[in-house]
C-alpha cells in the first residue's frame, strides 16, 4: 500500500501545485480521477490478458467491450472517490509524504515515474491491439 500511496501522492501533489497557479482547478479531483483511469486501465488490462491468454476468447462486439470498459471506469471512479475524497485518505497521504517531497530534488523524475506506471497499460493494450489484431 504504500507504493500505492506515494504514487497517489505524485499525482497529488502535481496538481496541487499546479493549482496555486490555477485557481479554478480542483486538485483533490483532478488527482483521484486522473489515478481512477490508470487503476481502469490496470483492470482493463489484466481483463484482456485473462480473455486472450487463458480462455483464448474475446468479447462478441465492440459494443459489448465498450459497455465493460465504461462500467470498469465508472467503478474505479466511484471507488476512488470513495476512498480518496469521501474518506479523506488524500489529505492523510499528503500529510504523510508533504516533508519529504520538499526535499526531495527528484520529485520531477518520480511524478514521470508515476505518470508513466498510469500510462503502461494502455500502451500495452494499443500493442496487443497492433500484434494481435481481432480480423485477419
């Protein structure tokens, strides 16, 4: 949980930075719905892993997938928010990891890192897309 929790704070803590420029921006739920779709993403990778890989199967149409992914989305959505803004655990993980990201002179580099662990699953979708192609 903690890796979890300091890639959350990344995100956080980004838009909460960039939100002292823009005041018009909600930081809190930039960052929960920002995590919510890397988390779908995950989901949504495991998902077609499991389908292509193990049960050698794929969804009938694409309308059929596209009403998963939704309800994926949505459900990592509401989660999030639950969890992160209902609850308040964002403000403890900004609390827990404020002091060290003042001074730490690599917090660029770890919000990339963070970005990119939210990013990897829809390029290795958009790969498998490409390798394993649905018509022939």
């Amino acid at each position: 949980m903690k890796h979890i929790d300091y890639l959350y704070f990344n995100i956080y803590d980004y838009f909460h930075r960039l939100s002292s420029y823009r005041q018009n921006f909600n930081a809190r739920i930039q960052a929960v719905y920002l995590f919510s779709l890397g988390l779908g993403g995950w989901l949504l990778l495991l998902q077609t892993s499991y389908l292509h890989f193990i049960k050698h199967n794929r969804f009938s149409s694409r309308g059929e997938s596209a009403i998963f992914a939704f309800s994926i989305y949505m459900l990592t959505a509401a989660m999030s928010n639950y969890i992160f803004i209902i609850k308040h655990r964002d403000l403890k993980i900004l609390d827990k990891y404020e002091e060290i990201a003042d001074q730490n002179p690599r917090r660029r580099r770890h919000f990339v890192i963070s970005l990119s662990i939210l990013i990897i699953p829809y390029l290795i979708l958009l790969a498998s897309a490409v390798i394993f192609p649905r018509y022939r």
